[in-house]
C-alpha cells in the first residue's frame, strides 16, 4: 500500500496534486517475457507462484511481476480452497498498484474492479479497504478530489471495523485530510485529523504524515508561518529517521509553495531547484512537473521573464508528454459501467443478514438500471437512425436531382472542379498566348465544330482521344481548339474532356439493357479512362456520389421513395 504525502497548492494552474512517497517504474510485459514466467510458474502451487510474483514486484521488474500476478489470477475457479482465491484477489490488487504507477488508469481500474468483485465476494474488509483506498487515489491523482472522497470514505467505512486495518485507514485518513483541503472543506479536514491522532502508531511514518497533516491544515487556514514550523519539524524528522527522498521531496514542494503565497519567490527557488535536482536523477516526472510549473510562478514573481517562460515551456512539454485525459477518461469509464452493473457494489457486509439484505437491493436495482439503460440505448438509436433517414433521404434526393441538371445541361453552363490527369497537357499560359488570334466568327465557328464532332461522334471515348485529335476532326490545330475551348467555355480541354466523358458514363450507367451487366471499371474503360481510381474521382466530384450509387438510383428512378433510398445506402 503506498502513502500518500500532500504537496502543497498551486493557485494558478491546478489545485494540488498527490505525489505517492513509494512510486512504481514500470514497463507492460511481452510475449517472450510471459512465456518465460509461465514456465516458471509451472508446477508451482497458487502460494508459491504468488511468492514470486511478489519477488519480482520487490526487485522493480515490473513487467515479470505482471506476468506472474496474471498467471495467478487465472487460476481462480469456484472449487479451489479460500486462501487460494484469496492469493487471486490478491494478484489483482497488486497488478492494478503496478499500473496506476505507470499511469495506465484505465487498466488499473480494471484490475481494482476485478479484484474488489473477489474481495466483495469473499469478504476480505482488509484488502478491500485498500482497493476503495486505491480507486480513490486513482481520482485524487487526477485531480478529482470529490471522488477521491467518496472512494476514502467507503474505505474508511471498512477500515473502522477492522483491526488489522489500522496502518491502512491511517494512510486512508492521511489521503482524506489533503483532499479535503484541496476542495475547501478545513473543517471536515480537521475532523480527519482527529481521527487520526486517536488511531495513533508509534512509526516513523505516522509521525511523520501527522506533523505534514497539522501543515497542511494550517496552510489552507491562512497561518503560513505555524504551517511553516510543522514542516520545518517534518523535514528534521524525516532526515533523523531516513524516511527517503520521497518525504523529504514532500516537505520541500510544500514549503516552496507557501513562500510562493507570500511571495518571497528566493526561499521558494531554493527548495524548488533541489526537488528537480532529485526529480532528474531518480526520474520522478510527477515532482519534476511540479517544480518546472512552480519555479515558472517563482522567476515571475522575482521579474525574471526569460527565466519564468523558460520553465514554463518546460512544464507544459513535460506536462503533455506524461498526463493523459484519455486514460483518465477511460478509468472514469470502466468505474461507471462497474457500478451501472454492480450497482454501487456494497461494502459493509457485518453481518449475515444485513449481507442478504444488500444482495437482494443489489440485485432489484441491477435489473433496474439494466432496464433503463437498455431503454435509454433503444430511445438513442432510435432516435439517431431516424435523424440519419432524414438526412439521407433529402441529401441523395437533391444530389439525384442536381446530377439530372447537370446531365441535360450545355458544355460551356457546367464546369469540373478539378482537372484529372487525362488530355494534351497544354497549359492555361499556352491558351492566353493565341486567345487573341482568334476573331469572334473564327471562335464562334470552330465551336460549333467542335460541339458537332463531341456530339455527333463517340471518339472522346478513346482513351488515346487527345486535343490534337479533336484539333484533326474540326481541320484546325490544337493551340486553335484549346484557346476557343478555353474562351468560349471557361474550363480548359481536360475539363471539357471530362465533361463529355463523365456524362457519356452517366448514361451508360442508367442504360440498363445495353450496360447493365458492366461493371464500374468496364464502364469507366468504355469513356476513355485508364485508370478507375480516377474515373471515380471525377465522377464524384461532378455529382456527389459515387458511380456505383449513380447507378442503382438511376436503375431504381421510377420506384424510388425516400425509404427505399435510405435502404439502398444502407444496402451499400
């Protein structure tokens, strides 16, 4: 079980973050690794294998610890003995404390769950003390101290009922003071801390938490100078009895913090500087983090711009690179489908009655919100599908229509979007270069000779059909042809090419007796293009739709009603 140390509060950018004194460095297990920790497992009885998932775990190899605690976990079937299952519930809990240090939320609270079923199930308070203690740590880490709260207090609703859970609920009621701290609430704080000065340990680290707690306290209630002497006493404290760097990392962050409220940003440096010192050599991101942000505040306090925006850039490169929304949200996720199915999974099973009492209201209202959430879901896609039919129905209906136009449409009223790589090449420069060589009667003339060769002839659907062939059809030359196509139509020869080819494809695809049994490609080769992919990506352009959807609309025109439309689409 780790402790949780209260670091002090920053009023510009976040409210207080948990740093946990025994942090994990991890990695997640690979194929090879697992193969080799089963192997070793094999044989062994549930203790045995649970012993060296244990030794891993101490070791810091973190990604055969994981290896090993699944194994155990695994083996969980209703017929093994009690201190068996017990090991499995066990192996969860430690698989899930692996990942939380690695900030995998959403997997440790996955594992939290699965354990906190077995634990719930089996009726270990002890374990699951610490399981509510962890989601709780979970939240509170991630800056949602209300939920923080809610989890520390079912802990602590546990905790109280058992004596082996004293160091337990000490360190629960140490998280219970500094959360409620960050939200404001000093009163129901100092409550906690009585509650633990009676639940008193003679150990370094109650001691240690209680002197840090009475600064905390303090520093919230305004008395900056008295939270000063309780940390000062905690920071001798921790050093007389090696309590480790993480504790005294703790003290440090806190007193910076204060000397930040009263702006005396030198003595805030001086801590700051040696907790990112620390932070470097035992890469302890969350406390580097920390500083980086505070020493920002500090420079701009001291007037030192450059300084302050130096470490601010910094924080937010190291803060972006180490805090993921999306974990969180998925850890928040997993929590509320667990208790939308457990339906707010009891915890106080003191007696066997008031243990079938809460199973049998577990059960009525897992049915309930089963009920409303399957309703609630039936309502949503009922309602979107409805709204997509809609929308389908007016927008494949308009495209329809709009292609129609099109189709029936002059050469020089439409227009392509974009050019495909079909045609001469000739350039748009090229085309100003003899505009002016051309009379109106010579323009007006050798477009009429055009249209009658585009209209009275299929040879555009040649692939090889280029200007210089159109240039040979109408007895003129191609810088000629290009330069009236240009000025009498506004589009260069490409898109006029594309346009016949495009509405020559559009009949074809309704011309069902005599191209019904083309396929796309066959029909894009039939008009001049060589290549389908990008046949299809003019066609869309022109009309909005694919040529596949083209064609069953217009095979389906006369019978088509808005529902058969959106069936079709959704046929595709």
């Amino acid at each position: 079980m780790r402790m949780i140390i209260y670091l002090p509060q920053n009023k510009h950018r976040f409210a207080l973050l948990l740093v946990l004194v025994l942090a994990y460095c991890a990695c997640l297990a690979n194929t090879s690794v697992k193969s080799d920790v089963y192997r070793q497992l094999y044989g062994k009885s549930m203790m045995q294998a649970f012993a060296v998932a244990q030794a891993y775990e101490t070791k810091g190899d973190k990604t055969k610890a994981l290896a090993a605690y699944s194994a155990v976990a695994c083996r969980y079937a209703a017929d093994i003995s009690e201190p068996d299952k017990r090991k499995c519930a066990d192996a969860l809990y430690h698989s899930a404390e692996i990942y939380y240090s690695d900030r995998l939320y959403s997997l440790a609270m996955n594992q939290y769950l699965e354990a906190l079923k077995l634990s719930e199930r089996h009726s270990y308070p002890l374990l699951t003390t610490q399981i509510y203690m962890g989601i709780g740590n979970l939240y509170s880490s991630n800056g949602d101290y209300e939920m923080g709260i809610r989890f520390y207090k079912q802990a602590d609703s546990i905790a109280c009922s058992s004596v082996k859970a004293k160091v337990v609920r000490n360190r629960m009621l140490n998280n219970l003071i500094g959360a409620t701290c960050f939200v404001g609430r000093i009163s129901e704080a100092e409550k906690y801390l009585l509650a633990l000065q009676q639940n008193k340990e003679n150990t370094p680290e109650y001691h240690f938490n209680e002197l840090m707690c009475k600064g905390l306290i303090l520093n919230f209630k305004g008395f900056h100078q008295k939270a000063l002497d309780y940390y000062r006493s905690a920071l001798s404290y921790a050093g007389r009895n090696k309590l480790g760097d993480a504790c005294l990392e703790a003290v440090n962050s806190c007193m910076a913090q204060i000397f930040l409220d009263i702006h005396q940003p030198d003595s805030a440096i001086f801590y700051l500087e040696e907790n990112a010192d620390k932070s470097v050599r035992t890469g302890n991101t969350d406390l580097l983090a920390e500083s980086l942000h505070n020493l920002s505040e500090a420079y701009r306090q001291k007037g030192d711009v450059a300084k302050a925006m130096r470490y601010k850039t910094r924080y937010v490169e190291l803060r972006d690179s180490i805090y993921s929304k999306g974990e969180f949200n998925a850890m928040k996720n997993a929590q509320f489908l667990y208790e939308a199915e457990a339906n707010s999974s009891k915890i106080s099973l003191l007696t066997q009655e008031k243990k079938n009492r809460e199973e049998m209201i577990q059960m009525q209202w897992r049915w309930i919100l089963t009920l409303i959430l399957t309703s609630l879901i039936v309502i949503v896609l009922m309602v979107v599908l409805y709204r997509q039919k809609a929308l389908l129905r007016t927008a494949y209906l308009e495209l329809y229509n709009r292609s129609q136009e099109y189709l029936n449409a002059k050469p020089g009223e439409t227009a392509i979007s974009a050019a495909q790589p079909d045609g001469d090449g000739s350039t748009h420069d090229a085309e100003k270069e003899v505009t002016h060589l051309l009379t109106t009667d010579h323009r007006i003339s050798l477009l009429q000779e055009i249209e009658r060769v585009m209209g009275d002839t299929k040879e555009y659907c040649n692939s090889e059909f280029g200007i210089e062939t159109l240039a040979s059809l109408v007895g003129s030359n191609s810088r000629y042809v290009s330069a009236a196509i240009n000025e009498g139509y506004g589009k260069n020869f490409r898109s006029f090419l594309n346009e016949y080819r495009i509405k020559e494809a559009m009949r074809r695809l309704a011309d069902v007796e005599h191209y019904g049994g083309y396929t796309i490609k066959a029909i894009s080769e039939s008009v001049g293009y060589k290549s389908q992919a990008n046949f299809i990506s003019v066609f869309t352009k022109v009309t909005g739709m694919k040529p596949s959807i083209y064609q069953k609309l217009s095979k389906e025109k006369r019978k088509l009603s808005f529902y058969s439309l959106f069936g079709y689409y959704f046929g595709n």
